[in-house]
C-alpha cells in the first residue's frame, strides 16, 4: 500500500513537473528529452530482442509519440489541474475498445461509468475563460485514446518484459520527437540554455519519477498482487494532480472544475471497481 501511494504521488506531482518545463523549453523537445533520459537509464538493464521490435515501435508511437508528445504540446496551455482529470478518460476509452475489438462485455456499471466520466469532461471543456478550452480538451482526450489504444495493444502483442517495454519506447520515440521538434518548433538550442534549473529539474522528475521509478514500481505491483487491490490506487493520482496544481502553482479551483473532476472520477470509479479479483499477466 506505501509502493502504490508512492507511485500515484509521482505520477500525479508530474503533472507540476510538466508544466515547470514546457514554461520554458518547447513542450516537443521536453518529450523527447524526457524519452532519451529514460533510454539511457533503463535499456542496459532491458536491451530488446529482435521479435521485440515491430511492437516496441508501434507502442512508440501510440504510447511515446502520440500520447506524450499532445499531452506535453497541449499543456504549455492548460492547467494541470485540468489536464490531471481529463487523462482518465483513459479508463473509458479503454472499456468502449475492449467491447468493439476484444468483445468485452461492459454491463450497467460501467456504462453508467462511461457516461459519468465523459460527462465530467464535457463540464471542463465550459470552464470560463478561454475561447480555445475545448480545443484543448479535444487535445486531451487524443493523450487519453492514445493510452487507451496503447492498453488494447498488450492484449494482441507477444508478452514484453516490463524494462524492456519501458526502454525501447523511449529509445524508439525520441527520434519521433525530434523530428518533430524540428518540424514544429524553433529556438531550441536557445531555450535549452536558457532553462532554468526548475525546468530541468521537471524533465529529470518526469522521465526517473514519473517513469523510471513509478512505472517501475507499478508493474512489479500489479504482477504480485491482485487489480482490484492495486488499480483502485489509480484514482488518487489526478486528486493529488488537483492539489499540487493548486498548492503549488496556484491555479483556480472553480465550480466547474470541481464539479467536471468529481464526475469525471466517479465514472471512473464504477469502471474500475467493477473489475474481478484476478491476477494480472505479467509483461
């Protein structure tokens, strides 16, 4: 219970180290920065095998490029708050993919749980104050599929170790990245040098924190021990999102983020306290 408190405050502090590195350096390039950190510190501990390689490029692109890459785009303009709830559109999105390709079954619950949760989103997408708020949570919920999609692969994929998974991703995106940190950015050489210690300082979290050491710990949780003692921890990530967004950076708490995050959550919580205790295959 301590291992998956701790991962969920990691992974929902990033958000604050996120948004202290695309303040100042081009959110692209912070991708593939974070991505090449990664890479270096995880492949010598998981090189990848031949028969590893067309899904570790697909999960790079789905996992690393896509949903990375419009999350860190999309939040040099939205609040992490905002962002932190939004992404667990995942969850949805993962059970309306395992009903169209895998035939999963998705009962009241978590139908009522899809409603919920895309309900909450539609309230944050009418926060006051920006004319482009739906563009941005459009942009969002492209990060959430992503992830979701990315979920979806390890079902039809051949098993890959978890170190493995980690490190190729990340070796495989960051050229993705600055490809397209050069199509789409300039400056960068400048920016980099001009950055202070508090933007890299979120880079380094985002990539050993967020990544190295939360997804490390995670997946060697939900190998040992049952979901629906461990995903349940899940849902404390985007409150501690809120919170650190708020305590932190001094973002607002308006009516309509209160209101879209606690609906968003609640939809998420009937999907995923409606899964059976059962043990999770290890990767």
């Amino acid at each position: 219970m301590l291992l998956a408190t701790f991962v969920v405050v990691c992974w929902g502090l990033n958000y604050v180290a996120v948004k202290y590195s695309v303040a100042e350096l081009p959110p692209l390039l912070t991708t593939a920065l974070r991505f090449a950190i990664v890479a270096a510190a995880i492949l010598p501990f998981g090189m990848p095998k031949r028969e590893h390689l067309p899904s570790l490029l697909l999960l790079s692109l789905t996992m690393g490029s896509l949903h990375f890459g419009v999350l860190f785009y999309t939040m040099v303009r939205v609040d992490a708050a905002t962002a932190a709830i939004v992404l667990q559109a995942c969850v949805p999105f993962g059970v309306i993919l395992g009903a169209i390709f895998f035939h999963e079954r998705i009962g009241l619950q978590r139908g009522a749980g899809i409603l919920l949760g895309f309900g909450g989103v539609i309230v944050l997408a009418g926060e006051p104050g920006a004319s482009s708020q739906p563009l941005l949570i459009g942009m969002l919920l492209v990060a959430a599929m992503c992830w979701a999609v990315s979920s979806a692969l390890f079902k039809v994929i051949p098993p890959i170790p978890s170190l493995t998974y980690i490190g190729g991703t990340a070796l495989f995106a960051v050229p993705q990245m600055l490809l397209a940190s050069w199509l789409f950015e300039d400056h960068q050489w400048a920016a980099m040098d001009a950055a202070s210690l508090r933007a890299w300082g979120g880079v380094v979290f985002s990539a050993v924190g967020a990544s190295i050491i939360g997804h490390g710990l995670w997946y060697g949780l939900v190998q040992r021990h049952d979901l629906s003692l461990v995903v349940p921890f899940t849902l404390i990530a985007p409150v501690i999102g809120v919170i650190s967004a708020v305590l932190i950076l001094g973002e607002s708490l308006g009516i309509e983020r209160i209101g879209g995050g606690i609906l968003t959550m609640l939809g998420v919580a009937l999907i995923q306290f409606n899964w059976p205790r059962r043990r999770a295959r290890a990767i």
